[in-house]
C-alpha cells in the first residue's frame, strides 16, 4: 500500500512537465504513488514516460485541471493526498516533508517561491509577479484557502468535502466548502515548491482572465451581484494602496519597479474593467 499520492495535472507543457518531475522523483521514497493526469489535445512526447518510469501517466478527456486532479484522486488508494502543478519544481525533501506533515492540519498548503525563466532584464509582468504572485500564507491564513500548486490533504477529507469543480476557482471553491465543514487549514513554509513567474504581459492577461471568470463563478452561485460590483471598484483602488509594496520589494533594480509598479495599475484597472462588464453581463 502506498503511503501516499502525488497528483499532478498536465495540460501541453512538457518541459516544465519534466523539471518537475526531475526533481520530484530525486529523492522520493519508492512507496509514493507518483501520478501524472494529462488534459491536453495531444499526447506526451515520446521519451518522458521513459525517463520517469516510476511515474504512473493517465490520460483524463475532460478538460480543466479540477477533472484532471479527480481523475488523480479515482485512480489512486493511498489514504495520503498530495497536489502539485506541474510547471512547478519541488524543493528536495518535498515529499519527506508533506509526509512529516500529517498532524498538521487536515488541509495543509505550502510556500510558493518565484522565479524567473527567462535571464535579465526583468520585464514588468515579472517584477510584478514577484511582489504579487502565490501568497499563499495570506492565503491560507486570511481567506480559507491554499492553491492546489502545493497542497496536502487525506482521502477521508477528499471524499466528504466532494470533488473539485470546473468552471470556478477550484482550490478556493474546494478548501472553503471544507472550512465550512470544520476541517482545519494550515500554513507550512517548509513544504516549498518554486514557481516561475508570467513572463510577458500577455501570459499576465490570460491567467488573470480565468481568474476573472472563475472568480465571478464562483461569486454568481451566491447571489451577490453587488458585492461583486463593490470588489470591482476596490481592485482597481487597490492600485494605490499595494504600489508601496513594489517600491519595498528587495531584490528590484529602479528600472523594475517602474515597470512593476506600471503593471500593476495597468491590470488592476483592467481587472476592475472586466468585473463591472461581468455586473452588467457581458463578456470580457
């Protein structure tokens, strides 16, 4: 019997798909079920299930990773469930780690470092990334939640709290129902996976979009159409208040704080933009 499973959905990104794995299986003990569910059109390239052998690669039609991670959960035993994205590196020891964690919480989710893929200069969707991107203590601590990037919980919890649901952003859709069933919810920063940053405006765009949208799901099930438009208007106020925190940011040159701080008025009013549309039901 394995001690635990390590899910990770796959959607048409095989060389992070493969960073990831190489430092997973580094030094995972070999009762750890290690579980890779692709969602993609295509199939993997020849050669990665070769070179991971002791990876378990399944194929789920549906789209969206929440199919892809209940697709993990139905095709594993282990009473220990582990989540991971795949363009995410592991530190080493994460397993140890996760396993040495069981007391902690029913839901425990993890620190998310940053990093950059592509070398200096630093473009402003990363410099922004950098200061914003993945806090998951805030997370975890402040709303309930923890980003399935790096999140630990058991199958018990798993089978009363349901699977996760497409359409709505599904690790807050997922550990709040929990929270609301008593479950607890921790922080721990030593279990760390590192996670590179948006690299362009473009890549910025397209995840806040979903974001967006999911979002929007998820608040449209209760009904709170004016709250929505109220946290519209405090998204794009919010410019101003978190610009202080990219001019504190270690680790910024001049160049990338001007940069930082132009994306994060530039998204956050588009983001606020979208929000109102979504009240007045159009699309965005």
């Amino acid at each position: 019997m394995h001690r635990a499973a390590v899910i990770i959905p796959h959607h048409n990104d095989p060389v992070r798909l493969t960073r990831c794995l190489g430092a997973l299986v580094a030094d995972a003990p070999a009762d750890i079920d290690i579980v890779v569910v692709d969602n993609g059109p295509s199939t993997l390239p020849e050669g990665i299930e070769t070179a991971f052998s002791q990876v378990r690669f399944l194929s789920e039609p549906q789209p969206g990773a929440a199919h892809a991670r209940n697709r993990g959960v139905a095709e594993t035993q282990a009473e220990r469930l582990f989540f991971l994205d795949c363009d995410c590196v592991p530190d080493p020891g994460w397993i140890e780690t996760a396993l040495a964690l069981g007391t902690h919480a029913d839901i425990v989710g993890g620190r998310i470092a940053l990093f950059d893929e592509t070398p200096r200069l630093r473009t402003g969707a990363q410099a922004f990334e950098s200061v914003f991107a993945f806090d998951n203590r805030r997370y975890v601590e402040s709303e309930g939640f923890s980003v399935t990037a790096n999140l630990l919980t058991t199958r018990e919890v798993f089978e009363a709290v349901g699977q996760f649901r497409s359409g709505v952003s599904e690790d807050k859709d997922w550990c709040q129902r929990a929270t609301r069933m008593g479950y607890r919810i921790a922080y721990a920063d030593a279990l760390t996976v590192a996670h590179p940053t948006r690299a362009d405006w473009d890549a910025l765009v397209l995840k806040w979009r979903r974001l967006t949208e999911e979002g929007h799901a998820l608040s449209s099930q209760t009904g709170r159409r004016i709250a929505w438009a109220a946290r519209a208007v405090a998204t794009g106020a919010s410019a101003f208040v978190h610009a202080p925190r990219v001019l504190r940011k270690q680790g910024l040159s001049g160049a990338d704080r001007v940069a930082g701080i132009t994306v994060l008025f530039r998204l956050r009013w588009l983001r606020a933009w979208w929000m109102l549309k979504q009240v007045a039901g159009m699309p965005i």
